[in-house]
C-alpha cells in the first residue's frame, strides 16, 4: 500500500517580504546555486508570469494560481 501525496508549495508573494538574508539556498533548474538577488529577481518574474504558487518537488499538474 502507498500513502497518497499531498503537493507542497510556497506561497510567492510571502517569499518576497522576507529580508534577502533569508532568501539563500535556492538553485536554479540546473542545480546552480542563486545569489539571493536572483531568487528576489526569479520571484518577480514568476508572480509577473502569474504564478502565486510554486511547487516543491514533483508536482503534476499543479495550479500556480493561489484560491
């Protein structure tokens, strides 16, 4: 028997409020790590693009939109 999954994910705009000493140990999708300049930068651009949500992990089919 597998246990069902549950999809995690971070909420955008709250990552953005937090200072920038708290935004390390991001990487990108490549495993490079990010400055926490560039995840601020990255998180712009994702809520820009209309994503309040990120998934953690593998999330299929999964709503960016925050309800």
């Amino acid at each position: 028997m597998t246990a069902p999954t549950h999809p995690l994910a971070v909420d955008v705009r709250a990552l953005l409020q937090r200072p920038l000493s708290e935004l390390r140990g991001f990487t990108d999708p490549d495993g490079r790590p990010l400055s926490p300049r560039q995840v601020r930068i990255a998180l712009v651009a994702e809520l820009a693009s209309g994503h309040e949500l990120l998934p953690i992990g593998s999330a299929h089919q999964f709503n960016f939109i925050k309800k």
